[in-house]
C-alpha cells in the first residue's frame, strides 16, 4: 500500500519514496503502475465533481442513450451512433470511467487495438479484466495471464472470478462461447415461418430500448430482445413466446443470454417456466432449467415432440439486469 502524493508534487517512476533504515535494500519505489493509479484517482475526482454539473448532467445522459441504443440493437449498428457518441464525449471536462465504456465496448466487438486506447492496466474493476482480455487479444498472453491470475482468486460467486477463470484455461472471450449441438441432434435455424412475441417493453421516456422479439430470431447472436432494461430489472410475469406455422420436432430449445460480441451476457431471467403448445390451444408446462453466467436456460423434450409453440415467463424479481435473449436455440432430431 502506497499514498498517493499531494498534486503539485508528484514524484517521477524510478524515485524512491521510502527506504528502511535497518534495511536499506528495502524501499518503495515509484512506479509506471503508481502513476498511472494516481492518474486514474484524480480523474474519478474530477469526475464526481463534474457530475453535479446540470451540463455535464445531461452531456451524460446523451452519451449514455446512444451507448444504450447501440446496446440494443448490436454491435453492427454502432457504426451509425459512434461519430455522436464520441462527439459527445469530447464535451466532457473529463473522461476516464466513460472512456473505459467505450473501450470495453469496443473490447467485445473484438476491436482490441481501439479498446486498449482507453484501457490501461491501472483501470479499476471491469475494466481491468477487458485491459486483460484485450492483452490476449493482441497476443500479449503474459500480461493477460497476471490480470486474469489476480481476479481468478477473488468471490466465486462473483461473474468477474468467473470470466478470469475461464481466460486463463485458454484465451477465449466469454462472448463467443458456443452453443453446440449436442449427439443426436441437429440445429434448426430460424426462417419466416417462425414468430415471436413478447411481454411489453416499451420503457416510457426511452424507446431506444424498446425489444423487438424479432431481434431473437434472427439469426444473428449480436442482436437481441430484452425486457424493459436498465433501471427497470426483471418482474415476475415478462414472457417471451415462440411459434411455428406448422409445428416443428424439438428435442431442446436454448435462450443464449450471453450472445456474442454484445454488451451485456449477465441477463439470464433468475426465474423462468415454460409451456409448450402441441396443438395450439392446449398449453403443457414442461421443466426448463434455470440459467447462470455462461449457462443457457433449456427446455429439453424427451421424448421429441412436435411443437406449435413455446412461452417462457419469468418468475423472479431481480434488478439490475433485466431478462434479454440474444437468440434462441432450437434443435431437433439429427436424421
Ligand atoms: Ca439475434
């Protein structure tokens, strides 16, 4: 543990701020990782102090919407918010944590080279492990391996412990995790005979987080449905309903809450049911399991049944994180 100087006085990498008189050899030196912790400090000041600005207020709030409206409607979308987003930044008296946003964002899209612009390895929390996962990214595995060695000891239970976990058995982001077939069974990709509905979610005063339950069949894991979103967590009774034109063999249905290259992977609904349809009027509830960081919730049908639809409904309340799928998984018997 070090104090951080006074401003005004700040000592260069390479000084010693400390020796021990009995022991010479042991000091305290100034490091590169020193200043840039000090950097960052004062930019969190600087920061708070900004923030009570009604300006700065609502320069943050603008960037927040479009960062947002990026968010729900996938990466590949960015392109037409990101000259805004950026423009807006730039008005802000500071920038350290909204910049690490934006460098965790481009993290996910795979963009490492951009994302380390605004990531350093003295960034706090999150921002760390994607400074960790953008090193492994620019083939830096070394570095990567001391960020993620660090968090892999921390609270189990904890989504961060879990993803550094998951970088040191190999450098893979969390993101593009699979959702294989499993023996037996065939993926059924979504076309046009399939529709999908959902629970409103429509936040008033924001629809650039309105969910388009389309969004979760279309083929695409960097684009998704969500409930109602941020500041609004999950409710019991959101549902979201899949059917076919004409009923479809299933063995597993999957809800990919992580998707890929996307912003949020923690919004697994903490409590779902699920009903299936054979007919189209009679509805059976069926068991589903319950979802967790990197575990999909699934429905398996066993035996095989021939579907007409499916609804989940969620059961829980939880905030933060509202309930979202990126797409849904549907397979069938192989032939
Ligand atoms: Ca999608």
């Amino acid at each position: 543990m070090y104090a951080p100087p006074a401003a005004g006085h700040d000592p260069v990498v390479g000084d010693v701020l400390v020796t021990c008189p009995n022991h010479p050899s042991y000091r305290i030196v100034w490091t590169e990782q020193m200043a840039q912790d000090l950097a960052w400090r004062r930019g969190s000041e600087a920061e708070r102090t900004a923030r009570e600005d009604p300006k700065v207020k609502a320069l943050i709030d603008a960037a927040e919407a479009l960062r947002l409206k990026a968010c729900a409607e996938g990466a590949e979308r960015w392109h037409e918010t990101e000259a805004a987003y950026l423009a807006t930044l730039a008005k802000l008296p500071y920038h350290a944590p909204t910049r690490e946003m934006l460098g965790r964002m481009y993290t996910r899209w795979g963009q490492f080279e951009k994302a380390l612009q605004y990531l350093s390895p003295s960034s706090g929390g999150w921002s760390r492990l994607y400074y960790a996962f953008c090193m492994d990214g620019v083939g830096k595995r070394d570095q990567a391996l001391a960020i993620y060695s660090q968090y892999a000891k921390g609270d189990p239970t904890w989504v961060g412990t879990q993803w550094a976990k998951l970088g040191l058995e190999k450098p893979i982001w969390p993101w593009d995790l699979d959702i294989p077939a499993e023996a037996g069974e065939v993926r059924i990709k979504p076309d046009s005979h399939w529709h999908a509905t959902a629970t409103a979610t429509v936040i008033p005063g924001k629809p650039h987080l309105t969910g388009r339950p389309e969004l979760a069949i279309d083929g695409d894991r960097t684009t998704s449905w969500a409930t109602s979103g941020v500041g609004a967590g999950q409710t019991p009774g959101e549902w979201f309903k899949l059917e076919f034109d004409t009923p479809l063999s299933v063995k597993r249905i999957v809800l990919d809450h992580y998707g890929k290259k996307s912003i949020y992977t923690n919004n697994w609904a903490r409590g779902i049911e699920a009903e299936i349809t054979l007919d189209g009027a009679t509805w059976h509830k069926v068991d589903v399991t319950a979802g967790a960081i990197f575990e999909p919730s699934m429905v398996r049908l066993e035996p095989v049944q021939s579907i007409k639809a499916i609804k989940f409904t969620t059961t829980a309340t939880h905030d933060p994180e509202w309930w979202g799928i990126y797409e849904v998984f549907v397979f069938g018997p192989a032939k």
